[in-house]
C-alpha cells in the first residue's frame, strides 16, 4: 500500500477532488469529504457522492458527518460506495478492519 493511502487511513478526515483517487481512497476504507467542482457533468458517478461539497460553504457540514462514530463511517462507506456504483464487484465490509 502506498505511503499516500497509508497516511489517509490514519487521517481523521480526508478531502479528495473528484478524480479516481476517489475510488482508491473508498477502496482503503477510508470516506472522504470530495470537492466537486463546477461544471461537472451532472451524470458523472462522483456527482453522485454522498459527501460532495460543491463551495467551501458546504464543507463544515461534510466535515461533520464524517467525524461521527466508526459506526456511522462504516455506513457511509457502504452508502458512498453504492451511489457512485464502480464497475466492479467489490464488498466494502471487505475493506474495514
């Protein structure tokens, strides 16, 4: 695993661009808050994210969300993960510690 994923698990909280770091970072059980920046096609799968943030306005209530419980983390991994539907069969239970 890279020095980057390795540093973003042990983060208290990530915030990524809409890019395929995206997917890396979900795949290491890690949810981050995403950048969407304007203009993004609204059909793009990241438009989907349940933790976009379209202005910085937006951020604090991200933020929030994510600095719950590993309980509530562990839901929103599933729930990020199926909203943004990847094209491979993956579980991420499998991903958590």
């Amino acid at each position: 695993e890279s020095d980057w994923l390795l540093a973003a698990r042990e983060a208290r909280l990530v915030v990524a661009t809409a890019s395929t770091v995206v997917i890396q970072l979900l795949e290491a059980g890690v949810v981050p808050v995403v950048l969407i920046p304007a203009g993004l096609d609204p059909e793009c799968a990241l438009a989907m994210y349940p933790l976009a943030v379209r202005d910085l306005g937006e951020l604090p209530a991200a933020m929030a969300v994510v600095m719950q419980d590993a309980g509530q983390r562990g839901n929103l991994l599933a729930a990020a993960w199926q909203a943004i539907g990847p094209g491979r069969n993956a579980n991420p239970q499998d991903w958590q510690e």
